[in-house]
C-alpha cells in the first residue's frame, strides 16, 4: 500500500509515516519503480505495536522497543518491556498496601492505661521492635505522649494505627522522607478520605493501563510475527540469489 494508505489504516499523517520510518521505528519501505515508497502488513502490523506501545507506556519507550526490533535486537526489546512491566506490578503492590493501611484499624484491645500502650505493648501488637518505634520517632513519623508520673512513652489507639500504616509503607518499599509527606496529609478524617479517593482514582488508572499492556503484547506479538515472516523472506531471496 502506498503511504496515505497506510496512514489513513491507523489514522496518522503521512508525515509521521515517514519520521517513523526515518527513526527506525518503521521497517524501511521498499520502492517502486515510480519512486514511491511501497507498505505491506510487516508495516501496518509494526505502526499497531508502536501506537499500543505509546497507549500502555510512553512514547520514548515505544519508540526504543520499535528501533531495537528492526535492529534485530528482539531479546533487549523484551527485556525492556519486562523491566517496564515490572515497574507497574510493583506500582500497584505498593498502591495496594497503601490503600490497605490507610483503611487498617487495629483490634481494639484493653491497655493497663485506659486504651494507651506502652512501647513494649505496641511493638510486639506490630511484631517489630521497639527500637524501631524510636527511629520512627526520631524521624518525625510518631509522637507519643509521656506519663506525667514515670515518663514513660504511651501510645493512644489512633497513635498504634498511625505506626501500623507506617510500618505497611515501609514493607511496600516507601522511604521515610516520602511516608513523612503521605502523614502530612493525614492531620483529619476529612484529609483521609480525600487521600484515599485519590489512591483509589490512581489504582482505576493502572487497572486500566494494565488492559492497555495486555492490548499492547497483543499488537506486538502480531508484528513479531510478521517481522519474523519478512525476515525469512528476505534470508530465502538471499539465498536464491547466491
């Protein structure tokens, strides 16, 4: 198929045909003997991958999968989509331990000190230790009060659900600079509420990109195989002709 052709199949200009084709992202079109560039379905099934590409990830990701696989590189190709991949497996994890912890709220159990823990009492209902109570509190993350009688630190039934959330985000990967900005959100119920509906707007996004990558490996696979199927090709004219 000549260029308008193939732009008008997937909706672009024939201009973006050509800069794809220039960068390498496109197989380079054979010409006729009028001098016009000549398409096929390799083409029309590599312009398909790049566009599912750039929906599931990014363009410059796209674009580099694109130009490994007309280089030959298949293998680096996939193990950039891989990589790619894995990132947003992990996004969502973390995403969901947050949400998670934000919506955790921990068995109320009786205290010596109507409801208030000791140290001791609250890292053992989170199973660590109380030594890493202290660093979060050294770190800004928790304040516990103090017995005006022994000055021993207690910790109140909201102050345990704050250190049982930080404690998810710490296992989710989150560094304590980062869970110091998440608990500065959380000085209300309101400020909460508000975090959490966007957590959850952001968990409806991966979701969805996570049917685009779906959609993505399925427009790749079929350039693949059509790449697969010109490159014998050209091996059996080669051949043919020695």
């Amino acid at each position: 198929m000549r260029t308008a052709a193939l732009a008008r199949a997937v909706g672009v200009s024939t201009q973006t045909i050509r800069n794809l084709e220039t960068r390498g992202i496109l197989p380079p079109a054979p010409r006729l003997a009028n001098g016009y560039r000549s398409y096929g379905e390799c083409h029309l099934a590599a312009l398909h991958a790049y566009r599912a590409l750039t929906d599931a990830f990014d363009i410059a990701t796209a674009g580099h999968i694109l130009i490994l696989i007309q280089a030959g590189e298949v293998d680096s190709a996939l193990r950039t989509i891989t990589a790619r991949i894995c990132r947003h497996d992990a996004e969502r994890h973390h995403l969901d331990d947050t949400i998670a912890a934000l919506q955790y709220d921990p068995p109320k159990q009786q205290s010596a000190h109507h409801g208030l823990r000791t140290i001791t009492e609250t890292a053992r209902a989170l199973h660590i230790k109380a030594s890493t109570l202290r660093v979060w509190e050294g770190e800004g993350l928790l304040e516990p009060g103090r017995s005006p009688t022994t000055g021993y630190r207690h910790y109140s039934p909201s102050l345990v659900r704050r250190a049982s959330l930080i404690l998810t985000l710490r296992r989710a990967g989150l560094g304590i600079p980062h869970i110091r900005d998440l608990l500065s959100t959380l000085d209300t119920d309101q400020d909460a509420t508000r975090l959490l509906e966007a957590l959850r707007e952001r968990h409806q996004q991966l979701s969805q990109r996570t049917r685009r990558i779906v959609t993505a490996m399925s427009r790749l696979e079929n350039h693949l195989s059509a790449w697969d199927g010109t490159q014998q090709s050209i091996e059996d004219t080669s051949s043919g002709q020695g």
